[in-house]
C-alpha cells in the first residue's frame, strides 16, 4: 500500500477530536485495519467512512465496543445479502421475458 493513500491516525484524530486509544482500541476488535510504517501508525481512506460510523456511535450514541462489533457485522450482512439479492435478480432476469 502506497504511503499517499495513508493517512496518520495522530491528525485523523486531532481533527475529528478523537483519542487516539479509541482507534486502537477499534483496531484490537479488529474492526478497522491500522498499518505501521517508521514507527507510525496510519489509516487507508478505506477505513475512514467505518471509523467515522464507529465514531458517532461511541461517541453521539454511547454504543460500546461490544455493541459497534454486533452493529459492524449486522452491517457486512446485510451488504452480502444485498449483494446475493442482485445476483438472485439478475440471474431470473434471464428467465423473465
């Protein structure tokens, strides 16, 4: 993974006034993928949207760790089923005049 498409976690959490132990703390859940390089810890822009969701939940709705790991799987889910619901769709499509 290319450094451009990294982001400190330092910054990301000075600008959304966030501890850095809370993405860590994310991060042991396994819930979000840190990278390490030079003895610094970063962020790929993929994992920003799930963090800002992980964010307000903790945060604005008081969600625990526990809770926003069942709230993360939930999530995935129902994207999976979305995704087999199209495939299910296309493949009667095929069927249907």
């Amino acid at each position: 993974m290319e450094n451009k498409n990294l982001i400190l976690i330092a910054q990301f959490c000075l600008h959304y006034d966030v501890d850095q132990s809370f993405v860590l703390s994310l991060q042991e859940f396994e819930l979000i993928k840190v990278f390490e390089f030079n003895k610094e810890l970063y962020l790929s822009h993929e994992e920003i949207a799930k963090l800002e969701m992980m964010i307000r939940l903790h945060y604005e709705l008081g969600v625990n760790f526990e809770g926003i790991d069942a709230i993360n799987s939930l999530l995935q889910r129902i994207v999976q089923l979305q995704k087999e619901l199209n495939s299910a769709k296309n493949r009667l499509d095929a069927f249907v005049p």
